[in-house]
C-alpha cells in the first residue's frame, strides 16, 4: 500500500528502517563471521542484478500450541521493508516454494486465522539447521537476509521462532504499508496522468474531539466513532499513528465496512502512488498550501492474507521538505467512499507545530 522498478516508488519511512535493518545484518555478519550469513548479507556484496525471478523455498516448523491451518508466506523486501511476494501453503503442507525477483529478503510466515502468530527465518533458526556452531546467534530471533540472483534456487529456508518481536513487525508492516512485488523485471510502474476528482460534496461528520500526537507534532479533529488503534509493544515503530472507525487491534479484523488510517511522519519528501494501481487525484486545502491526495485501487487478492483495500493517499510538506503523510483504505469500495467526508474533514482540520 507505498511502493522503483522492481518494487513499487520508495517510500522514505520504509527506506530508512529497511536500510536500519541493513545496517544491523551487517553488523552481525561482521561480527558473528558465520559461513551461512554471508552469502546472504554481508557487508559489500554487490546486490542482484535485475532478470527473470528465482525461488526460496523450505521447511515450516509449525507452532506447537496452534492446530493445523493454512499460512501465508511472504518474503519481503529487505532493503524498503514494504515490497513483497508472497504464497499460500494449506494445513496439510509443511514445506514452501515462493518465486520472487532478485533480490535480497527476509522470509516470514503467519497462520490464516490468528494474524499475531508469524514466524520466520531467523538467525535462531538457520544455526540451528546447520553445521556450523551457533555461537552468539543461539536465540537470536533477528531475521536473516536471504539473497536471490537472477532464475536462482534458495533452499533451507525454514520457518521458525513463532511469535517473537522482529516477525511480528514484519508482518504489521505488510498489511499497514505493503505493496505487492512484480515478478518480471520488465514490468515497472510509471507516472501516468490522473484524472482530477472533486472533494466529496457532503459535509465531514460531526467530530469526538482533538487528538494531537507528538509524532510528526500533529493535532486534528477525529471523527466520531473513530479510535486510535495501538499494536503491540514488540511492533510499535516511533514514526506513525492509526486510527479505525471499528474496535479493532490490526486491519485485518476490519468488516466491509471497516476503514484504516496510518498516519506517516517521514524523513524526506511525501512519496508518490503505485502508479500500478492508482486511479484520480484531488486537491486539498491543508495548513501552508495545497497537497495532492492520490486514490488506489487494490491488486487482486486470492486469500485472507494481507490487508489490502482501495486507498487515498496524500501528504503535508511540513518544516521544508519533512513529509506527514496519511494513508486512508477502506476494506470495500463503499467503505472508503462512505468516509471520505470524515477523512478530508480531519486532514483538512490538521495542524503542524514545531516542537518545543
């Protein structure tokens, strides 16, 4: 739901916590100098060059107190953080194979019916399949990067380690900010003239009061009925607010009716669509201008897995050129169209102030 060539256009918040976790993987190739990490991240390896899709594949350890159910694997973009591939393995199954474009990626997993249990690749779980000694990386439930070249098969990617920290902030982050990778390098999303869409003639909802967060240092009216939502501890990033019109603790839980607003405070720039799938624009009077919102229609979606909806999309030029950006998807067509009035009202209604 952000979005280059091979993935959809970067967006800056994504940028900055992949090249984090770029940083931190290297850092333990560095310092752990383990055979197995290497090919897969270490520092100065000269990253994949664009061609037809390889493959990972491996083993699924499931979780030994959830019964038998269908998962859904992903292996997401290690360097965005947003971009990813994914495929389904029913309850019978306990081995995957997922295409994917080359690349560099950290494989996740997550069962159908509970969106909080996920599992991964970790360091934990790639010394302990290997001959290697483990040493430090013994509990280490860091994901690892797994590298793909061009028409490349990766094996002995197995899934692990359910429920700690780093996969369940994989997987938050690929309903609240993902976008599907394209398989053939060829295909590359490009600036395409939209058409302009007035403003809904309908007046913003009544409104339950001000919410101001110290996150991008913004306040605005929240409609009523509205709530902010707040992850877990283990998946919270300091950079983003949510809010739902539905008592709900991740947007997957959301009714056709339901609608989900993330609001981005992001380094450098407002990103622009996944021209992919982006349909009309409209022009928003905000506090120091006037910004460009950006409407999106999903791509097809064949399982419960992950959240996807049609979207608007736009930003605030705050302090220069330091973006706050707010994602608003409704999990229907109607259920976005119904609260578009309560969306523009509230950004309409921001305000941005230094802080003190």
């Amino acid at each position: 739901m952000s979005r280059s060539s091979l993935v959809p256009s970067l967006n800056p918040r994504s940028t900055v916590s992949g090249m984090a976790k770029w940083v931190l993987a290297a850092q333990l190739c560095a310092l752990l100098g383990l055979a197995w990490t290497l090919q897969a991240c270490c520092c100065g390896v000269v990253p994949p060059k664009p061609g037809p899709p390889g493959s990972i594949s491996g083993q699924i350890q499931r979780p030994l107190v959830v019964g038998p159910g269908a998962i859904t694997v992903y292996a997401v973009d290690a360097l965005t953080g947003h971009g990813y591939a994914i495929t389904r393995v029913s309850a019978t199954e306990s081995s995957y194979h997922l295409a994917v474009p080359p690349g560099e990626y950290h494989v996740v997993a997550r069962m159908d019916n509970d969106p909080f249990s996920a599992g991964g690749y970790t360091f934990n779980v790639a010394c302990s399949s290997s001959d290697v000694p483990c040493g430090g990386n013994a509990n280490n439930y860091t994901t690892v990067f797994v590298r793909v070249d061009s028409k490349q098969d990766v094996s002995g990617i197995d899934i692990g380690d359910w429920d700690t920290a780093a996969v369940q902030m994989e997987v938050w982050y690929i309903d609240v900010d993902g976008s599907p990778l394209a398989l053939n390098p060829q295909v590359s999303p490009s600036p395409k003239s939209l058409a302009s869409r007035p403003l809904p003639d309908a007046p913003a909802p009544d409104t339950s009061g001000l919410f101001t967060s110290r996150i991008g240092f913004v306040s605005f009216q929240v409609p009523s009925g509205w709530a902010e939502v707040t992850p877990p501890a283990s998946i919270q990033y300091p950079s983003e607010v949510y809010f739902s019109n539905e008592q709900v603790k991740t947007p997957l839980a959301l009714d056709s009716q339901g609608v989900w607003l993330t609001i981005w405070s992001l380094g450098k720039g407002c990103p622009f669509p996944d021209w992919r799938y982006a349909t009309a624009r409209s022009t928003v009077k905000m506090q120091g201008g006037t910004n460009h919102f950006f409407y999106e229609d999903p791509p097809p979606r064949d399982g419960p897995q992950p959240f996807t909806g049609y979207s608007v999309r736009g930003g605030a030029f705050v302090f220069g050129d330091t973006c706050d950006e707010f994602v608003f998807t409704g999990v229907t067509r109607n259920a976005l169209e119904n609260n578009l009035p309560a969306f523009f009202g509230l950004v309409e209604s921001a305000v941005f102030a230094r802080p003190t």
